[in-house]
C-alpha cells in the first residue's frame, strides 16, 4: 500500500508485451486481442516483441474496427528498427487469422 516512486515497479513497458520466465530464462511474449487473444510470438529480447506488436498492428489495420496503439521504442535506431521489424517472424496462427480476414 505503499505508492512512494521508489516503491513502483514497472511490469509491463510496452502495449502486448509481457515477460516470461521459461526454463530459467527470461523471455517476451507479444499477444494482441481481436476475438480473444492471439499469440504474435515469443522473443528474446522486449524491443523485439514490441516490434512484432507492432507489425501485428500495421497488418490488422485496415481488416479490423479497432484502433491500437503502437508501441514507442526508445534507444533504437530507425535502420535498426527497419531491419529487426523485416526480420521478425509472427506466429502461424496469426498470420493464418490474418489471411482468413483478408478473404
């Protein structure tokens, strides 16, 4: 009950990001609700898993009535955000609802 700032500890930074622990090991999970939640991925690093938000976000608009809000990712880079969002790899059962969408 004690909300002093030094008291705060911030658990989720990014929208659709939350922190995973798997075998010892800390890992990012990126979700995002349309029908319920959808899996984007699970990456190593949480820029990373904000990114692929982001991706997912740029593919549904347009296909879904809903707005979302991107995620902001400080202390990158616009080239290395380029190359890390070309690279990153989104869940088969999101993309799969993503075609089903689009058809």
């Amino acid at each position: 009950c004690d909300y002093r700032y030094e008291n705060i500890c911030v658990i989720n930074r990014y929208n659709g990001v939350s922190m995973i622990e798997k075998n010892g090991k800390k890992l990012y999970r990126a979700a995002i609700h349309i029908n319920g939640m959808y899996q984007i991925g699970t990456y190593e690093a949480e820029n990373e898993a904000a990114i692929a938000y982001n991706k997912a976000v740029d593919m549904l608009s347009g296909l879904v009535n809903i707005t979302y809000t991107p995620n902001y990712i400080e202390g990158i880079s616009s080239v290395e955000y380029a190359s890390l969002y070309h690279n990153i790899i989104l869940s088969k059962n999101f993309r799969n609802y993503v075609k089903s969408v689009c058809f």
